[in-house]
C-alpha cells in the first residue's frame, strides 16, 4: 500500500474535483465558486514549469480572473513543513496559513471494512435530497454547486442509516484509481454514539474494497495544540468516527496558503 505524498494527493485530487480545472505545468488549478479550500486551490504538487515565483503570480492571475482568492495547497511530509521550498518561499512573499493544516491518514481496507451488525447501512450511487439534507459543511448547510462536487469523482458511494425513513448518518467513499477517499462522514446529534459513524465507515470502506482499491485515505484537522502542520506519528491509534483503527503507511500534512486579506478558506 506504499505510496508517495505526491501521488496520494493527486488520488485525492481525483476525488473531490473542482467545476472547473486547469494546469499549470504538474500543477493542478480548481475553482468551485469558493465551496471548499480543495476545490478551490491550487495543488503545488511536481515541476509547474515556470520558476516559482512566476508560477504563484500565474495562479494569483488565474483565481483574480475567477473572483476568488488565490490559495495554495502545499503538501508535505508529516510534521517537516520546512521540507517544502514552495512553503517557505509562500511564507517569505507575505502568505499566509489559512485555517490551520490538515494530516492525511491511510489505512488497508480490511482493517475497516468490517461487518457492522448495529445498524443496517444503505449504500447507493448518488445522495438522494433526504441525505443532502443532513450534509453540512463545516457546520453549515452547504450552497447548490456541492452536488456537484460530491459526484466529481471517476466513482463513488454514499452511504446512509436511517430512522423512520430519514437519514440519521451519512458518509461517502470516493474511488479513483487504486485509492479512495473517505468524506461527509456526519451523525445526527441526537443518535451519536452508538456506532453509526463505524458502521457507515466499515460499510464505504467494503463498497471501495469491492472496487479493488488498495488503500483507503481520511484528511482530519492537526490537532489544535499543534502548529505548522504537525501531527502524531505515522502508525499511531487514532479514534476516526467513533472507530479506532491503526492507520499506517504514510501521513502528510498539508497547508493552505492565502495571499494577504483573502478569506479564510481551508482543504475539503
């Protein structure tokens, strides 16, 4: 299941894409009318074939054009941020760290995709309007444009447990290539802790697995005593809703990074 960060971010990439993309050389520019900092970024991954200083002031041009404040992604390996030459010269141009960092967890299939007998979870291609009714993003009700983005990707699933006909816990998985994606993983207030969140994970987690995907990865904030993108160590326990599983392989941290005065907005 070993993969580079490059290559993982790319897999991510795939699966949450903006309405709109284009390249920079290796570099990939997305817009989404601002819903979401990944879909409306761009991911500093490979050679942009421009020096960097010209490459950052094409993706200023390219997200001014749009109306939308220009945002980097820089991954980088967990917890060495300094490692990256594109975020230390973001840093020196006045750049800032918008909303924190994010770490990415990986972990086989199988360790998740388990059979989960409390509660019966219904798996379907597309989120019908009772699941996009319990979809919130960052606590809010999200704009129309995230259908959109929650079909983006070259596969995916959503998977929902329901009471009296309406969905209590929702998820979904999104595949592209070998990987998949874990996102929109949410319980109602009133039914938390009671295995839901496992259930919803183990049953997307079996529906990629069906796929042949090799390897499943989850972004979650760095914890917040923790800055500049540092994280736990690769192979530690982390309790991932409500589940507690190994992740292992490879962690990254990625950070975004906003010119001055642009809006706070941060990675899906």
């Amino acid at each position: 299941m070993a993969i580079s960060i490059a290559a993982l971010e790319k897999a991510a990439a795939a699966g949450w894409r903006g309405t709109e993309q284009a390249t920079l050389g290796d570099w990939l520019l997305r817009a989404a009318e601002g819903f979401t900092g990944r879909a409306n970024s761009a991911l500093a991954v490979g050679d942009p074939g421009l020096p960097l200083a010209a490459a950052i002031d094409k993706v200023c041009e390219w997200y001014r054009a749009r109306g939308l404040p220009a945002m980097i992604a820089v991954p980088y390996p967990l917890g060495r941020p300094q490692r990256s030459k594109i975020d230390r010269l973001l840093q020196d141009r006045g750049w800032s760290v918008r909303g924190g960092s994010a770490t990415v967890l990986t972990v086989v299939p199988g360790c998740i995709a388990r059979p989960a007998a409390m509660a019966r979870v219904d798996v379907r291609g597309e989120p019908d309007d009772d699941w996009l009714a319990q979809y919130h993003y960052r606590g809010q009700p999200p704009p129309p444009i995230a259908r959109r983005l929650l079909m983006s990707a070259p596969w995916q699933a959503f998977g929902s447990v329901r009471a009296a006909g309406q969905p209590i816990a929702i998820g979904r998985v999104a595949v592209a290539g070998e990987w998949a994606g874990l996102t929109a993983v949410e319980v109602h207030p009133d039914y938390r802790r009671r295995g839901l969140a496992t259930a919803i994970t183990a049953a997307l987690a079996a529906a990629a697995a069906a796929r042949g995907v090799t390897g499943i990865y989850l972004q979650v904030p760095a914890r917040p005593r923790i800055t500049g993108g540092r994280a736990d160590k690769p192979g530690q326990r982390r309790a991932i809703g409500g589940m507690l599983a190994r992740w292992i392989t490879l962690s990254t941290g990625r950070s975004i990074m906003s010119s001055s005065g642009c809006p706070i907005l941060t990675a899906q």
